[in-house]
C-alpha cells in the first residue's frame, strides 16, 4: 500500500495512491455505462407486452404437459439409447483425436513452436464452436442420423479435452522427465515413464467429466436430425403433444441424473 506524510512527520498509510483511486472510479463509470447501454438495447427489442403476459402462457403450457402420457415411454427407450451411443462413441472419438494434440500444444513437450501454434489453433477452433452448430453442419454434409451426431460431439470434445490435457501435461513436475532423460533414455521413453504417469489420473479425470457433458448435449442434437432422443422431442414439439414432451423431459432428466452419479463415481475410484 502507498504510503505518505502528516505534517508532523508521521506516517499515513492509504488503501490507493490518488490516481489508482481515480481509475477505479472510471472503471467503474465505464462498467455501469455499458451495462445500461445494453440493458437499453435488449429493452428496445423486447416486445414487453410478450413478458407480461409470460406468466399465464407458461402456467397454461405446463397444464397442458400434464399428466404426462407415459406409454409413449415405450417409444423413447431406443431414442435413448442412441442418445447415449452418440455420447459414448464421440467421447472415445474426440478423447482419441484429442490425446495427440494436446501433447503437440504443451510447451514441454511440442516439437516445434510452429506445431504448438497449429496445435492451439485446431483447440481453439473445436471450442469456438457449439455441437449444435457442428451437427447442422453435418447433417448438410452427411445427412441426418447418429453418425452426424457422433462426429459433432467428438469435434467438439477435441477442444475441451485438449485444452484441459495440455495445461495438465504443462504442471508436471519436472523432476522424474528430467531423471529419466539423464539415463539416456529416447524421447519416446520419456514421455511413456516420465510424463503419462503423471497425467493420466488428469486425464481420466477430464475424460470422464466430458462424457457426462456430452450426454447433456447428446439429448438436443435430434432438433438439427442428427439423431437421438432430440428427433422425437421435436417432433412433439411440431405436433403440439405437450404430454408427450413431458415423458421425453423426464426421461431426459433420469438419465442425466444417472450419467452424473455413474462420471461421479468413475471419477472418484480413479482419482
């Protein structure tokens, strides 16, 4: 803290100096400004008249959900469990395409700062873009169906997994590496004795996690057609079954809960 002087000599301790003091007070101005002029933006595009009456639209919505009809469970049991193949299978698909790239984006262990930055670039490229949106760009490419959606969720996955494996594999310690490497042992050996072992609980641990997301995000890829639960969702959506969307919400949320305990557990036995 910035310290001055009474008149007597006598030390005056302050939180500031005054010209810290003053540009905290402009950001603070320049913070309040912003957030009004978008609050003014988006109350300029918001027909109000559509909120007001949100409360009864959406009370007279979940009267029409209920009760559920649930023997259209029976119809949803494979829908579901495609949802969980495109899951499951563009998990282990993004993980695999994944693992490489991020050992190519650490700064310890890339072979060139050239390959590093194509490395990031092909990270930052994956995460910039939602599975939704890759789906709709598959199902133009391939057509509708589960192999879309396998593919969005693993591009998707290769920046989320990369990203995460690459900061962990730059933490290790150096130590073991640089033992392993005074032995004369090959680069290959250092990476296989001296870096896997440290990483792998991590990456077990992101993979995991990421599969538990990607069930998430598995569920609403049908309402591009690249398969799974999503397509009978939006189908009952169009035909204006409501109790019908509230079987699928349900069955929806089960499983979710499910994918949370099971990662939950995994995460735990392996860390």
């Amino acid at each position: 803290m910035p310290v001055s002087t009474s008149s007597q000599g006598t030390p005056l301790w302050q939180r500031r100096t005054t010209r810290a003091q003053w540009l905290q007070y402009v950001a603070w101005l320049a913070g309040i400004s912003l957030f009004l002029l978008c609050w003014k933006v988006i109350s300029d595009n918001t027909m109000w008249v559509f909120v007001e009456d949100a409360g009864r639209q959406g009370s007279d919505l979940i009267s029409r959900m209920m009760p559920p009809r649930w023997e259209y469970a029976s119809v949803l049991w494979k829908p579901m469990w495609d949802t969980l193949n495109i899951a499951t299978l563009g998990t282990a698909l993004g993980i695999v395409m994944a693992f490489p790239v991020a050992f190519l984006a650490a700064r310890n262990t890339t072979p060139h700062p050239l390959v590093r930055s194509l490395a990031l670039t092909i990270i930052v490229s994956s995460r910039s873009i939602n599975s939704l949106i890759w789906a709709m760009l598959l199902v133009t490419i391939l057509g509708p169906g589960v192999l879309a959606g396998i593919i969005a969720i693993a591009l998707r996955s290769i920046g989320f997994v990369g990203k995460l494996l690459y900061e962990a594999i730059e933490e290790i310690h150096p130590t073991p590496v640089e033992a392993i490497s005074a032995t004369g042992a090959s680069r290959l050996q250092v990476m296989n004795y001296g870096v896997l072992p440290q990483i792998m609980p991590a990456f077990a641990g992101i993979s995991v996690y990421r599969w538990d997301i990607n069930i998430r995000e598995s569920t609403v890829l049908g309402l591009v057609g690249a398969g799974g639960i999503g397509l009978q969702l939006n189908a009952s959506i169009n035909s204006l079954a409501w109790n019908q969307v509230s079987v699928i919400f349900v069955m929806i949320f089960a499983t979710v809960l499910v994918s949370e305990w099971v990662s939950a557990r995994v995460r735990h036995a392996i860390i």
